[in-house]
C-alpha cells in the first residue's frame, strides 16, 4: 500500500508540474526521468506533439563510456545531451525535473546541462 500511495503521489507532482510546463518548437522542454539503472532525457515540442532530441544512458556511444544512472553518470549524460542539442539548433530549453526533487541526480543534470551550453 505504501509504493502505490507513493505512486500516486509522484503522479500528482507530474501532472501539477505539466500544467504549467509546456515546451514550444522555439523553447522546448527538457524532460528528464531516472530509472534505478538509467537515465532518459529528450527535448519535447508539446505545440507539435513531437520528440526534437532524446538521449538515454542505453544509446551505443554512451554506453562506450560506461555510463550509468547515478550523479555521474547524470552529468555525463548532460553534457553529452547539451552538445546533441545545441547541433540540432536547441539553445534554450525548460526543465522539468518530471515530479523529482531537485537534488542529486536531477541537480547534477541540470548544472551540467547548463555548462554544456543549455540555458533555462
């Protein structure tokens, strides 16, 4: 009964966060989900209903690197996504941190994001 009322709860953050949350094809929104072995982030047109960049810790040329999903691995990844973004033209982003609290991995992601050339 605890997981699922914590389930819940976490949904209820999503939702409440998506609301006001919205990425444009000028601004598109960086979402971001962390699973216990990975990581998952991909720019989102919501106006088109269209994914404009993904990157995930699965991808072959991250996996060279033996990236995994802890604080490391979060900011490797966000740098490598920051470089995959700024060459497909994204520069400015909004974040949503998909109902997480912003520390640890998600920080982590989103400073590195940042020094990669991100703003938001």
């Amino acid at each position: 009964m605890k997981t699922a009322y914590k389930a819940k709860l976490l949904q209820n953050r999503k939702w409440r966060i998506r609301k006001k949350v919205t990425g444009t094809a000028v601004r598109p929104r960086l979402s971001v989900k962390f699973s216990g072995k990975h990581i998952y982030a991909q720019a989102v047109n919501d106006d088109a209903g269209s994914t404009l960049v993904f990157l995930s810790t699965l991808d072959p040329e991250v996996r060279k690197t033996k990236v995994k999903g802890n604080v490391s691995g979060a900011k490797t990844l966000a740098v490598a996504f920051a470089a995959k973004a700024k060459a497909a033209g994204i520069t400015s982003v909004v974040f949503d941190r998909n109902g997480r609290p912003y520390h640890g991995r998600v920080k982590t992601f989103a400073e590195a994001a940042r020094e990669g050339g991100l703003q938001f």
